[in-house]
C-alpha cells in the first residue's frame, strides 16, 4: 500500500481533485503525466479497498449468519464492527 494514502475517503477525494486538474487541460505532458500516474494509483487503492468491503458483505451475508472472515481476505479483527 501507498503509505502517502490516508484512507478511502482521502483517496477519493485526492482523485477527483486530480481528475478536475487534467479535464482543464492547462498543465505541461510531465505534470500531466505525473498527476495521472497517482491517479491509476489512487484508483487501484480504492478498488482493492472495494473489493475488500464487498467480499465482508458476502461473507455476512451467507446464509444470514455473520462468521469470521477468512484471514486470506486481509481484514484485521479490529476493522469489523
């Protein structure tokens, strides 16, 4: 993980001030380029986070029982609730 990431919250807010930037379309290729490159790294930091909140759901949706979620998703004890 991208220790310069905060959280989801800060990730998605970081990259929607990034796309905002790039769609005025007023900066040099290398800013450009450079403000792009932390985009696909922002976005492939929310995506995994995603994924990982989805596969919490299926693993509390199951059969309607909530069950520990495998140590194989990542998930330390404390992030549940």
């Amino acid at each position: 993980m991208d220790p310069t990431i905060k959280d989801f919250e800060a990730a998605i807010a970081e990259l929607e001030g990034i796309v905002k930037k790039l769609e005025e379309g007023d900066l040099p290729l290398e800013t450009s380029l450079a403000l792009y490159e932390r985009g696909v790294t922002l976005s492939r930091y929310c995506h995994e986070r995603l994924e990982a909140a989805e596969r919490r759901i299926d693993v509390l949706n199951e059969r309607g029982e909530a069950r520990p979620a495998s140590p194989a998703l990542g998930l330390d004890r404390d992030d549940e609730a």
